[in-house]
C-alpha cells in the first residue's frame, strides 16, 4: 500500500490519498471544492480538472471522451470524478470548475417587481440624408428618437458619438439605440438588438461578492456567479483593510483594482456560461457595504473608520463602466444605490428594499449576517440602523473546523439526551466541516445539555467519549474521523464557542439598542428576519437559544437569504425600486454603535447564553426548565 | 570679407551674412520671426536666442546682462539684437522668442458684452463633521453650496469625487469650488482661489490656431498666442486631409493627436509667457470650421466632403479636457460652439455673433477669408451662408514671393503713372515677401495701369524695367534686390495674378449667389464686412476694383479682423453669448456651392477683374474710365 501525494493548484493545498481514488474523492477529503453538479455520476461533466502528467492517472474513460473535447484532452483536461490516481500529481482547478453548489441565499424572499428599467433599446430607421435633407447625423437620430422618449436633455457617450456617422451608413441607417434614463444614448448597434438588453446586480460583500445577470426586458435572472472578494489576501475584515489602504496612496490603488478583478471574474464566469455578449449588459447596479463601495471607486475610507465616521457620499452615483473599468460595456452606467451612514451602506438600503419592512406599520427587526452584519429596526414611521462588527465566525471562519455552506458542510446538527451526534450534510456526502448554521446548533444543543453553562464554558465533567482534551484545549467531538471525508474528527473547541458568543453577542447588543431607540420591546416585533450567509436551514428555536435573536414566536422569524443581492436587481430592473432606494436610504437613521454609552454593557450582557438577564427570553427560561 | 554661414534651428533653415551683423538681423533677413517688441534698440529684452558657441559671438553687453539671468548666460543665452555674429554659428530659437509680431486680428471690432461665464468659483467653508453631525462630505459641500446656486442636478466630476475627502481635511474644510453650468463640480481648490478663474477661447483655422487666454472674472483678456495648424504637413487644404484621414483609422487618429498637440502648444506658449497655472484655466470654447472641429474630436470628416455634405453633429457640444487631451484642468469643459452645416461651421457662427448682422433689420455680407471662406448673408430676418474653396493665396500661400502677414511683409503698394512703386512692409523693415494685402493692392493697381487687363493677362508690351520674363514666365518687380531684405528681387508673375482671380472668383461667386437668394442688391447692403487672415490695411477701393467685393461705398466696407475669435469670446465670457450661437447655428441657412446650378457661371464672370460685367462695378467703371 503505497501513500500517493495530489497538490491542488492553485490553492497549494497538498493531501495524501492511496492509489485508486478518484481525484473528485480525493479533493472532497481534502476540502477543495470541484464543480460536480451530479454528484460524481459521470452525467454532467462539470468537474474538469487539468493534470499534466498523464501516466500518473487511469486510461480516459468513455465518460470523459463524451464530455471533453480532443483539444481539452490533448491540453490534459480530465474529469475529477472519473480519473483515478495512480501516483503522485498536480491537479489544476481551473476557473469554470471552481463553483461548487454554493448557497445563494437567492430563494429566500421572492420579491414581484414590474419591470421598468433605467436603460431601455430603441429600434429605428432613419430617413437617409439628400441634398435636399443634408441634416447632420446627430441631429437625424435624435429627431427620430424624439417620436419615442424625451429629448430634451438627451446627450451622447463621447465613445458612441465618434462611431456615430460610420455606424448609421455602415447599417442602411438601421440601428438599434441603447438609452440611459432618457438621457445618455450609452450604445449604437446595427440592426435590431431590441431584444438584448442586460444588466448586472452585484452585492460586493467583504468576503463575497455575488452578481446576478439579468435581463432587463422581462426581469428574469439568467445567471448568478459569486467569487471570493479578492482584498481578503489583504485581511479577512473591513478594518485590516482599511488600515493597509491607509498606508499609502498606491495601496488604495491596490484595493480598488482588486475590487474590480472580482467583478470582472463574475461577469468571466458568467460569461463562459451563457455566451451572453458583455458589451449588451448596460447597466450595473451595486449594493455594497459603505466600505466596499469606497474601494470599488478609489475613494479614502479611512474617515469612514475614524471618527466621526463619515462616509465621502451618501446619494446613488452613476459611472461609466470605462472609468471604473469593469468588463461590460464600456458606456454602460455604474449605478450605486445610496448608503446609510457610517459602515451601513447600500447593502442595508437594499435589505430593506427587499423586504419593505420600511412600509409596514409595524416595527420589523432584519439582521443581516455577515463579517460586519447590519441591523435595522422600524416600520413605515421611523427606521433605525447599525452595523456590528460581528466577525466572519458565522461564515466559518475563526472556527478550527468551520468552513462556508458549500458541499460537505455539516448544516444541521441535533445532541440526542445520550450525547450522540446527529447532523445533515450539505449535498449529503461525507462532512468536511462546519457552516454557521450547524455552530448556531451546536452551541445552542451543547447549551441545552448542559455540556457548556451560560457562560460557554465547557463542562469537562460530563461523561461522554465526545469530550476529550487536545493539545491543552477542551472540545466537543461532532463527527468522529470513520464519518468524515478526511478521516480526521470533526471539533467543536472552547475557543470557537467563545468565537460564536462574541459574534452573537455584539448583534444581539446592537439589536437591543436599536429597539430601545425605536421604543419596541421584543413582544411588538411583526417580523425578525435574518438575512446574510447563515442559510436558509438554520433553526429558529436554537438561533433564540443561543441568544443570537431576541426572543419571539418562531413563525416570526423568517430568514430570508441574500436580500441585498435580490434589491440590488430590484433597482436595476425598476426606476421605482431605485427611487424607493434613495427615500431609504434618507430615511433610515444611522446609529454609531462604537460611541454609544450602553454599548459595552449590552455586549457583555449578551455574551451569555441566551443573556444574563433571562426574562428577556421567556420562551428559553422555558424550553431550559423543561 | 568672409561669408559666414548661420543655421536657424528648428527651422533647419542655413543663410549666409557678413560678420559683424547681429543675429536679428540675419534672422529677418532669412525671413526667420524672432519675438523684438522693441524693433532691436535693446530695451524689450524678447528677442533670447540660444547659441552654443560663445566664442563665434561677439561678448556680451551690458543690455545682455540686465536681461538675461546668470542661468541663462551659462545655458548660452543672448539677446539676438545684441549679440554680433564672428563665425559659423547654429541659432537655436526657444519657443517664448517665436512670436513675431504677426497681426492677429482682434482689434477688428470691439464688441461689449457683460460677463457672465458659464464657469463660476464659490469660495465655502464647511462646518467641520462631529458624532452628532456626522453627514458625508458630498452632501455637506452640497448643502452649503446650495446657499449660492441650484444644485438639483448638480454632479460631480468622478477624479474630483476621488480627491474630496482629503482636500477637505487637508484644508481645514475651507475650499473653493469650480462649478460649471450649475451642473458640474469641476474643481475643488483648499483655501480661497476664487480670483483665479480663467478660459481659453480657441479658433482653429485650416492654417492657424489662435487662442485667447481670458481672465473670466471681467472678460480681460490676458494673452493671446497663435500657432500654425500642425496639419498642415499633410496638406494645405481642408479636401487633401480629409482624403489623408479616410484612409484608414489610424490616420484619423494621426490628425485628432496634430490637432491637440497645435492646442497644446498655444497653451505651453501662452504658460511659458503668463505664468498662469492652466490648471486654472476651467473652460475651452473651441471655433473652426465643421472638418477641424471633426478633427478635434475625432470624428469621421469624409461624409462632410461627400455628397450630401452631412457633419456628424451640428448642435454645441461639451466634452471633458481629459477626454480630448488638452493640458488645461483635466476636468475642465471644452466647449464645441454648433455648426451651420457642410464646411460652414463654428467659426461662421462666431463671425455673426460677433458682427451682429443677425440682430440688424437691413442686410450686410460677411466675408471670413481663409483657406475656406466662409461668407453669410442676411439681417434679423433670414440668413444665407457657404463655403468657398478660395484656396490659401490672400494668406501668402501658393504666391511666389508670398509670406504671412509677419514683419517683412509688404502690406500696401501702390503704382506711380511712371509705373514706379510705392510700397509698405509690416515693421518697416526690409520686405521680404507679398502678404494678402499686398497681392490685392498690386493686381488692382495693376490693372488700374493697364499692366494686366480684364482676363488678368501680363501686358508684355507694357515698357517699363519691371516687367520681364523670367524662366520663361512673365513678371513685374515689386522690389529690386537692393531693396530687399534678401538682397533678391520681390516680383509678382502671370501665374500669382492667376491665383488671385481664382481666389477673388470664388468668394465673389458664393457672396453672389447668396445676395440673390436673400434677394438683396449690392446696393441694398447696408454693410460688407471682411474678416480673416487678409488684415487691417486692405484698401478697400483696390478690393473693389480686383472685384473680390460688392461695388458699394467704401463707407460701407469694413475689415473686422479675426471675428471668429471674437465670437468664441463672447461665448467664453457670456451664457448669453453661447445661447445666441446656438440661435444663429439654427437661424442661418446654409447653402451647398458645388450643387448650386449657377456657381459655375458665376465663377466664371467672376474671374475677370473686377467682372465679365461691368455694370455691377459702377464705380468701379467710373475710376477706369476717369
């Protein structure tokens, strides 16, 4: 039995294996994450890989032939779930196989919005100038267009303008006219191109960044693609990089061009899978923290961190995708929705879009988890926002076996009264790791038998084989090495306990002074609505537990996926949404948690589990007695 | 006596001279302009040439020394009116000694006009942000701002969006801030800056540039500076760069970069001069014909040319400096005033702007000479103009002792009854050359003493010295060598006689078929104005007699200097101003020359001087027959 070496590339990531395993196996134990759309069947072909060394891998099968082209095959495409390893290589994962069946949290509020977007195509055909009617080319299109739109203040993209008068003898004077809020002509195309019109929404996340492709005319999304935001090289949270692009003016530099590379990796990837030509995406509309959006343009955020905290703009601003450089049409309009204040930025505007907790008359609480998460209270009357820096714990990170919610992920975890383990995987296979959903339940069971105290301090005295001591440190066995992909068990530490205390505690605390700013207790909550990377399966009953969620009935809470992407594509598709966006965006008012005195104690009080003070939690004091 | 050989560098130009002569004076005699505002009895301290052989100079006088700093000296600095040439030398001439005398033409007329720009400085000092007022910058500088102006759709230029934050800290939040047209922010400054508020009006002619540095503040106008057109390497006339352009694209791109570079240069003059810092300069109102300003942008010129003669756009356009590469504040507007239509363009708009026929209730003919002349015809009720390819002879070109209207140049003669000559040259000096004004002196008095006749023919049988044949073709003396700068003789032949009818016919031509299409009669004129590169001292009996104008009283004629400049002043100085070109772009008919049935005959009459028929020169008729 010989031990086989595989180095995944590009991550360097390397993992012994025995001869015989596939590389998909192979790569699952070792937590990389391959497209593998049928689970490792043969039936989809997703899971292309590049290795170079040939003799190092089984004969190609008949599934690969059928999948991958003689070109692929000659440059060492395979497929990972078919090519067994028969010594040691260099496995490389390229770009369209890097998507695993990552949740996006898209499904978890449906929204109907009327499409009537900003950017609009108009077919038509010019008369030809004569002697007789000599009339310049500008003025020819713009008489024509005026039996179709406003005219008054149309103008003309520089770019379109030079291209205008070969364009209009180039195409018999039938074109097709891209417009910008009635007035920008953004695109001249020959021909009818009325039925392509595309947009872009993109939520830039401080780990995320997720992009929808949509067409304008219908309002369906075609495509959604999301990326790793391409700064966490330069620090996991908002502050690290802050500081760095601090340092020197190069730097911001830096940050805004890397912002824009994972934009551009979007729209690649979405691209080379629907053949969906850019240059006819003409609107982008972006949602972002306050933060985000100053890197993708360049702008200091450096007194957005410092005090008195304050944003360079507020307003929604518009762009062209030529200076800020993204891959879509160069004319094309950048659109950012308005921030709110201080961190809460356009994410927050359109999580509170999307769920209209600003039309109802009765005060809603959203929380939208994330490495900062947001957190608005309020209704039709008066709305009240802060952002709380929460950590990337619920992400999975910080957490010695967290990872994100993507296949192989422990998502649901229940203790049985004899402290046995069960759990659901994401994608059903063997687990590699720990999604914030499966921490929330784990704490909050570990909690419930009494394995850790309010406090979270672990109780080293149960009797139970899971509780064991390694390297010094006390921890809680979920999953034992036999049960996972890697071999190795799968630990809950002392240390992530605390990690997911710190994280729930500082959004309970905001939580709790924004209802106190608002004047509700939580019994007059309508709604609680959790929004953000947490997922779409966490459990109501353990998230009270734990003390991440004030306590109210559990058919009040409705977690509600990535809301700021689906109000981003709100905006995009409807100049309504994006008016509503800016009413939003003035009316919800910013609360700078840092300099509020009751902060501290709130915090404190909240690392306890579910708080210290349990008659803020009627509904656990009772579960607890039971 | 040693002949002593002198190169004049960048000309590249060699001529020969005695030693002893200073080098202005070499220089004037090989026609070479070197900036002597004093004529050389070194009190100006302009005419700084740089020699790199001292020792082929005389030493350095005491004049030297008071305007020349120790740098200069060291650098090979001398004054060229001082410094006495010993031996072979290479006169370098730098770019602040080039501007000879040439007469730009702008005391023409003089128009008052209030100012009222379209740029405006706003010197703010914000309230500095506090945790309680914590609002972002943009809508802090708005909110103040909107004390002055409307901001409803103010917006602001992204590269200055970038730098607010910073500027405003880095000030003590006391800035001043450009705005143009109340729509834009284009500039944010720390401190007060508000008495530096400057604008170029710019006129780019097929041969010329001429820019007018104006203080916006009161409309002064603080430097004027005009450079050659740097097409003129790929032809002369307007057709043979357009054949050039439609080559392929890069040539296109070849004559946008000449163009911005000719501007450029006026700028860097105009810097090197004032010292004003040009990135105060914050608008650029650019005139020319509807091919140069196709040029400017980059914009397609062949459909201008070709049959139905369609610019790409007539309407006034406004572009970034940034866009267009012009060294002024990157953020700057330029400002396209609107064309009328075929090769009839801004520079014509600018003309009626100026002059004001458009305003008066009787009729005036308005000829701009140049390259293409542009003429209009009309009054407050309708308008009239074309363009006549009147090719370059009154600008010197084409003439074989022809020059520009530079010191040297003989601008009046006038013939004796002896047949003898009298003449004037710009600067008194030594003639060098014929300028425009100058050719129609000599052909009217020429065929006043029968020297040519009607058909422009040489009457060889003339006796007099200064009619010979010379390499076979016959010519008069203007000037004997001994007279001349050059030491050769300055002489008109059959052949310049012929380039001047053919001139003359075209713009009498095109003013004719206008005055019939507005139905007015010379007579019924109530003033003919002649703008352009002709100058100040035409005499206008001898214009009337050569037939390049109407026969009205010469009360009635009137030489206005380069209007067009004129006109892109008022537009720079004046929102008024701008908004009645864009009425007299609208108002002006323009009428197609080369398919109007009658041209060619009248081209044709229009060849003999003053005309085929006579009855239309009544006064003319008169001083023949007297």
């Amino acid at each position: 039995m010989v031990d086989i070496t595989v180095l995944f590339e590009p991550e360097g990531k390397k993992t012994k294996t025995l001869i015989g395993s596939t590389i998909l196996q192979v790569a699952k134990q070792a937590g990389i994450s391959i497209r593998s759309e049928c689970g490792g069947k043969g039936v989809c072909g997703k899971c292309k890989v590049v290795v170079k060394r040939s003799e190092a891998l089984s004969e190609l099968t008949e599934v690969e032939r059928r999948y991958l082209s003689e070109a692929e095959i000659e440059y060492g495409y395979r497929l990972a779930c078919q090519a067994r390893i028969l010594g040691n290589i260099t496995v490389l994962i390229p770009p369209e196989s890097r998507l695993s069946f990552r949740k996006i949290q898209f499904a978890g509020i449906e929204v109907l919005v009327k499409p009537n977007p900003t950017v609009r195509k108009i077919h038509v055909i010019l008369p030809q100038p004569t002697l007789s009617d000599a009339k310049p080319d500008y003025e020819r299109l713009i008489d024509t267009l005026s039996n179709t739109i406003r005219i008054d203040d149309l103008n003309i993209s520089y770019p379109i303008l030079k291209t205008l008068s070969d364009k209009l003898r180039n195409s018999d004077f039938n074109i097709t006219v891209t417009v910008w809020n009635n007035r920008q002509i953004i695109s001249i195309e020959q021909g009818d191109t009325s039925n392509e019109l595309f947009g872009l929404a993109l939520d830039i996340g401080t780990s995320k960044m997720v992009g929808y492709l949509v067409n304008l005319s219908n309002g369906e999304t075609l495509d959604i693609e999301s990326v790793e935001n391409p700064q966490l090289i330069y620090g996991e949270d908002v502050m690290t990089r802050i500081t760095f692009a601090m340092a020197e003016p190069k730097n911001l530099e830096i940050m805004q061009k890397l912002i824009v590379t994972g934009v551009n990796e979007v729209l690649d990837r979405i691209y080379a899978r629907t053949k969906i030509d850019l240059s006819k995406v003409y609107e982008v509309v972006v949602v972002g923290n306050t933060v985000m959006l100053h890197f993708l343009l360049g702008l200091q955020p450096k007194y957005v961190a410092l005090s008195p905290f304050v944003p360079t703009v507020k307003r929604r601003m518009h762009f062209e995708a030529r200076e800020l450089g993204l891959n879509v049409n160069p004319s094309s309009i950048v659109t950012l929705l308005p921030v709110i204040g201080g961190f809460v930025g356009a994410d927050a505007v359109a999580d509170v879009l999307a769920t209209r907790i600003h039309e109802s008359d009765k005060p809603s609480l959203l929380v939208d988890i994330g490495t900062n998460t947001e957190v608005i209270v309020g209704d039709s009357k008066r709305l009240f926002s802060c952002s709380c820096a929460s950590g990337p714990a619920f992400e999975g990170m910080h957490i010695k076996h967290g990872m994100k919610a993507v296949a192989g992920a422990i998502e649901k975890v229940s203790i049985t009264p004899d402290l046995n383990i069960e759990y659901k995987t994401i994608g059903d296979t063997k687990p590699v790791g720990l999604c914030g959903s499966a921490m929330i339940d784990i704490v909050a069971e570990m909690f419930k038998h009494k394995i850790i105290d309010s406090q979270g301090r672990i109780n080293s005295k149960q009797s139970s084989p899971r509780l064991r001591v390694n390297n010094g440190e006390i921890e809680f066995v979920i999953a034992w090495g036999r049960e996972t992909a890697t071999g190795k068990e799968i630990t809950v530490t002392q240390r992530d306990v605390h990690e997911i205390q710190l994280a729930k505690a500082a959004i309970y605390a905001g939580s709790s002074i924004l209802m106190k700013r608002r004047n509700v207790c939580a019994a007059e909550l309508k709604k609680v609505l959790i929004a953000g990377a947490l997922g779409n399966y966490v459990n109501p009953e353990n998230a009270k537990i734990l003390g991440l969620l004030p306590d109210v009935p559990e058919d009040k809470i409705k977690f509600v996926g990535n809301t700021a992407i689906v109000g981003a594509k709100m905006a995009l598709i409807s100049k309504d949404a994006r008016r509503k966006a800016d009413i939003i965006s003035r009316k919800v008012h910013y609360v700078e948690l840092s300099t509020d005195p009751s902060f501290k104690e709130e915090f404190l009080q909240a690392m306890l589990i579910p708080h210290r003070d349990l008659n803020k939690f009627p509904s656990v004091k009772k579960i607890l007695q039971y």
